[in-house]
C-alpha cells in the first residue's frame, strides 16, 4: 500500500517535470482516480492542490545550480 511519503514523492515530480497545464491536468486526475480506487481515504482534493503549488527556489534546477544558489 502506498503512503503518504510515496504521495508526496509524486507531487514533487510532477511539479518538477510538468510545465504543461493540459498535460499535468489530465496526469493528475488520473493519478487520483486510480489513488482513489486503491485507497478510499485518499483526499483527492489534497493531492490536486499539492501538484499545483509553485515550486521552491531551486526545484528543478541541476543540483549544481541549487549549490550555487545556496
């Protein structure tokens, strides 16, 4: 069974790897979906919302470049 940790590693690459809003919509709602259908205590809305956030300063940047920044 998948935990909250696995959710949250999901979010982020999503954030990190979609820039396309029609893209990202149709992975994530089909993502929750099939959480759903697994887990009916899966809060649907939670994951949508945690996939939309911005990301940090830094997200998505080489490692290198994060290193620098900091």
């Amino acid at each position: 069974m998948m935990t909250r940790k696995h959710f949250v590693i999901i979010t982020k690459a999503i954030r990190e790897c979609l820039e396309d809003d029609a893209n990202k919509f149709t992975l994530v709602t089909t993502l929750a979906d099939k959480f759903q259908e697994e887990n009916p205590r899966f809060d649907r809305a939670r994951f949508i919302r945690a996939t939309n956030r911005a990301k940090p300063a830094g997200e998505g940047q080489p490692s290198e470049q994060r290193a620098k920044i900091a």
